[in-house]
C-alpha cells in the first residue's frame, strides 16, 4: 500500500499528520522535508525576543520523536525535487517515493527585498526556525534594527524587538501599519503605541539600496533620507512555494489552486497552508491552517470533507497595541464606523443596511471579539 505522503515539516505538514492520526492509526504516512524535521510554531518567531526564548527554546520533538508518536516515517534533510503525477513518485535528493495521495505543505518564502549596494547580501528575513537562530546571532551585542516593512510581521518584530530595549526603525510605504487591513485610526494608535515604546516610522518611504557603514548599515529611502542601523530585518512579505507544482504541470495562481476539498488539478494531491490558494483565497494564518488540515485529514482517511471557515480574527501579537482584525470579504461595498476610546480603538465594517461585515479591535477593545463574532454568526 502507497503511503499517504507529505512534503513539508511546517505547522501545516505535522498538523495534518497528527489529525490523520486522530482518525486512523494504520495508514501508512510519510513526511519528507528539506529542513531538520524539528517541530516548532512559526508564530511564535516574531515574539520570543523578549520572551528570551533562544531557538533551541523554541524547537519541539525532534523528527525521530514526532515519528514515534505519530506512527509515521519521517524523513528530514530530504528535497523534493520533482513530481511525477502520472506515475505517481516524487523525485528527491535521497531517491524516488512513491505515494497513494500526495500532500504538498511547502509554505512560503519571503518576498525578495530588492536593496541594491554592497551589503544587500547581509539582509535578514526570518521565515523559520534556522532563520530565527542566524538573526538571534546577528543581533548578539548590538542595540539598533532596521525592519523593512509594517505589515503584520514587520509590527510584531517591531514591538518584540523593542519591549527587548533595541531601538527600532521601520520602513513602510503605506501611510499607516497594517494599511491593507486596518482603518487609519486603528492604524495610529498602533504606531503610537509602538512608537512609545521606541520605534521610530518611516511611513511612506521605501528602502532602495543598503551599504556598510560603521561596523553597521545604511540604509538609503526613496527620498534621499538615510538609516543607519547595525542589523537589517525584511518583513515586507510572503510569496507561496508554487515552483515544485508549476513544474508538474498543476494549476497555480497566488498559489497551489486548489478546491475546497484542497485537491490540486492533478488527481490525489492536495495543498495545504500557506502554498495553497483554497477556492481562489491564500490565507497565510494559522487559523485557516488548523480549518484546513482537520477537514483534509478527513478526506484522506475516507470521509471527504470540504473546508469550510468559520469567522476567524487574526490576533496581531502586538502587547503594546493589541490588534484582533476580522477583514470583509474581499469585493464588499461598505465602510468603516470608527470609536476611539481611551483603551483602545473599536472599528465596525458595515454594509448599506448597517450590517456588520468586519471588525478591527485595538487595545483593550479586543476583548470584545467574542461578543462580536457572535453578533456576525447570528
């Protein structure tokens, strides 16, 4: 019997073998990635600098350890390097698998930064658990950081780096943080509050190029102004591991195109996670995530089931400015009805008849979220 076999060790890969495992005990499974096999949380890379949780704190059972418990063979240091859908065998640096379903959770890379100069090179982005360990050695002994971008990785980064006494510059070209998600306001005050803290803005400015300059970096904006930091942070975005299923011949967009029973365009393999693009939406959180390995799991051990999302708010883990977003779906005529309170800022999507499509809830109005995803569900 052909195992059920996944490619990625991520949140995705191992939440989906631990949910086959949930339902069945017996088919075999596979699990190849190209990294360690370590099982750790990616969310947690952006806020366990002033937790002071190193890397090694961070990781969880080993690949030998996730294996046992699971009842499944696990295969660390292992790249896939083709799919073969016809015959259905992969193609890795280690040899042929072959496989009954194929799973492919191969996440996402982050966006390349496009700096020219010298020091382009020494740029850091932090997308796993090794990436973490490298900017934790770079940051050793210095005090100033320079994150490109203020998007929801770049403000959690910021607000860690600075709760851990760095000072901070963020580069972003949006008006506010968080500008495709949040209405000015909520915007403000999470800068604000950032700021407080230590950051400085560089809204609407983008970095072009980036030299060594004093046992550090300068970081040249659009505008001619310079920033000078001793370490370089890009957060400016992800873009979903497509190559491997463009290459076999599957249907991409943003991502892996996938249905709602997270099948691909070939036969027996599914996406899964950040690479995937469920009905048309990439949803790179980890809510979705969870929605989807449990419904996927499912289907591979018999019971097909389609994902189906409840209401789901994304929690910025921003403790200076907590920030809880429910975005309107994507296309909806309406706007925003905006209370600014003195513990924080509580902004309601509305439709032409005044029904709630959306929220964004800062500060201490994030505590009422509960109440509102009962007021959408009802």
């Amino acid at each position: 019997m052909q195992p059920i076999l996944i490619v990625g060790s991520g949140l995705a890969g191992y939440t989906l073998l631990k949910e086959i495992r949930k339902r069945d005990s017996t088919t075999p499974v596979t699990l190849v990635t190209a990294d360690d096999g370590v099982f750790y949380s990616k969310p947690n890379l952006s806020n366990a600098l002033a937790a002071g949780k190193s890397a090694a704190a961070l990781a969880g059972a080993s690949p030998e350890k996730m294996a046992a418990d699971f009842g499944a063979t696990v295969k660390p240091r292992t790249r896939v390097l083709a799919i073969d859908t016809t015959r259905r065998r992969v193609q890795t640096d280690q040899g042929e698998l072959g496989y009954g379903k194929l799973v492919l959770a191969l996440g996402a890379d982050p966006i390349p930064h496009g700096l020219s100069g010298s020091a382009a090179g020494d740029v850091l982005a932090v997308n796993d658990l090794a990436d973490y360990a490298a900017f934790r050695r770079a940051i050793e002994g210095k005090r100033r950081v320079a994150v490109l971008g203020g998007g929801l990785i770049g403000c959690e980064f910021a607000n860690d780096l600075a709760q851990a006494g760095f000072a901070v510059d963020v580069v972003h070209l949006g008006a506010w943080p968080l500008e495709r998600l949040i209405p000015p306001e909520a915007g403000e005050r999470l800068a604000d509050s950032l700021a407080a803290l230590g950051v400085t803005w560089h809204f609407g400015r983008s970095a072009k190029s980036v030299e060594p300059d004093a046992g550090g970096y300068r970081l040249v904006l659009d505008d001619g102004s310079a920033v000078v930091a001793e370490v370089v942070l890009s957060a400016i975005g992800l873009r979903p591991r497509v190559q491997l299923a463009q290459a076999a011949g599957m249907q991409v967009g943003r991502g892996i195109r996938a249905d709602r029973l997270l099948e691909t365009s070939a036969a027996d393999v599914y996406a899964l996670g950040d690479c995937a693009e469920v009905d048309g939406a990439n949803l790179p959180f980890v809510q979705p995530l969870l929605v989807q390995a449990r419904a996927l799991a499912a289907t591979l051990t018999g019971t097909p089931t389609a994902v189906a999302y409840p209401a789901m708010p994304v929690m910025v883990k921003t403790p200076a400015q907590p920030v809880a977003v429910l975005p309107p779906k994507a296309g909806v005529a309406g706007g925003w009805q905006v209370d600014c309170g003195e513990g924080g800022v509580c902004a309601l999507h509305l439709g032409k008849a005044g029904e709630m499509q959306g929220f964004v809830l800062t500060g201490s109005e994030t505590g009422r979220r509960t109440a509102l995803l009962k007021q959408l569900a009802a």
